[in-house]
C-alpha cells in the first residue's frame, strides 16, 4: 500500500508565525474528524496543532449523534463542526453523505476520534489508506467494543492503545502507532481506561503526524517509517 496523503494534491495556507516577520506559506494537510460523543481525542488532537506538535488544520469535525459533547466543544472552540444524524439511515446511503461532506471541506485524512459506527466498504474504498482510528487495546488483542473491559475480564498484565488505519475488517487496518499500559491489582474499567486515555491523546497525534508526513510505507502489514 503506498502513502497516498503524500500524493495529495498540495494546497497552499498562509499561517501567522509569531516567531518569523513574515507571514509564511505552508501547505496544511486537511483533517476531518468523525466523532458520536465525549471528544477527548478531537480536542487533543486540536491542543497538539494549537502548540505546534502536529502541523495540519482540522477542516472539518462530524458527529453522527446530535447530543454528542464533542461537537458543541468543537462548536465552542469554533471549529467547522456538523451533525450528520445517523440514527436509522442505512450505511451506505449515510456514508455518501458523509464523503459529500469531506469532499466538500477537501479533506486529506479521515480522523476516527470515538466514531461508534462502523464504515461501509464504499467509504473505505472512497478514502483508501487515509482513514485512521484510535483503539483502547493493544491490537489485535480486544477489537470492538468495551475494550478496556474486554482487558480486565481476560486478565492480562499489560494493556493499552493503537493507532491503526482502517480497514473493512472491525479494529484491523495496519498499526502505526502503540503505547503499553501495565495493568494493575486494583484497577477497574474507569481507572485503566484513565490511563489508557492518556497514552490515546499523544500516541494518536504522532500517528497522524507520521501518516501527514507520507514518510513510511506498508510492507504487508507493517508500517515502517522513514
Ligand atoms: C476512546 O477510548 C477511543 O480509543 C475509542 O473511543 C473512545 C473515544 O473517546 N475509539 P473520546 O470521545 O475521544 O474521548
């Protein structure tokens, strides 16, 4: 699988760089950030660009639930932020709506931040290798949902999360990114989650670092940098 984010067709933005004299022109990769509800992820996501940790602009940030708290904080941060209700809509014709969307706003790579819907094949096809996603578990140790629980019930020592691209299959894509998370006597569902949460927010920025970059390729299933 090639980098595709890197053949992109380049789009130039001019950004303020308080630290040069004059306004610089780069070329911002575009994101577009699926949510359904809390929103940590989008937001660390936008703190890791508002300190200059990940050079891109978020062109546009969808949730498919009206209530979702992650959209009226990306309302409040004054992002482009849309509600495209899911709720009894079949996928396919859902998902068209969704890549209307994207395409409209010229998005380069689709951003999974606490999407709990599953993507249809078109959409996949329609953003080949530039789909990512963040997942509470080491890979491909606990895909779907409930992963922390899924971790704790099972017993294991060490935990944690992934940054993979998306693929048709559940959790799946090739892995960019993991952190480890060890596992404690006493811990329940809400305390390795926390600190599950905050392995998410930095491992999941420097994923979508490296992918921007387009400096890796896939050998099999492996994503190997530089
Ligand atoms: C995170 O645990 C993420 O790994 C999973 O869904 C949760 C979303 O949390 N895919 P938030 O909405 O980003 O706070």
């Amino acid at each position: 699988m090639a980098s595709s984010i890197a053949n992109q067709r380049d789009r130039k933005t001019t950004v303020k760089r308080p630290w040069k004299h004059r306004e610089t022109t780069v070329n911002l990769k575009r994101l577009g950030i699926l949510l359904s509800g809390r929103g940590s992820n989008f937001l660390a996501i936008a703190d890791s660009i508002a300190e200059g940790r990940l050079t891109a602009e978020i062109a546009v940030v969808i949730s498919n639930r009206v209530d979702a708290p992650g959209i009226a904080a990306a309302r409040e941060r004054g992002f482009n932020a849309q509600v495209l209700a899911s709720k009894g809509l079949d996928r396919e014709i859902y998902d068209r709506q969704l890549i209307h969307i994207l395409r409209e706003n010229q998005v380069d790579l689709v951003c999974l931040a606490g999407y709990m819907r599953l993507l249809s094949g078109h959409f996949i096809s329609e953003f080949r290798a530039r789909i990512v996603n963040i997942h509470p578990s080491l890979l491909p140790a606990f895909p779907g949902l409930d992963a922390q629980h899924q971790a704790l019930e099972h017993g294991v020592k060490f935990s944690g999360c992934t940054a993979h691209f998306v693929e048709e299959g559940l959790d799946s894509g090739p892995i960019i990114r993991q952190a480890v998370v060890p596992v404690e006597d006493g811990d329940t569902v809400e305390s390795l989650s926390a600190r599950i949460l905050m392995e998410e927010h930095r491992i999941y920025s420097q994923a979508i670092a490296l992918v921007l970059s387009g400096r890796f390729r896939i050998d099999g299933r492996r994503v190997i940098a530089g």
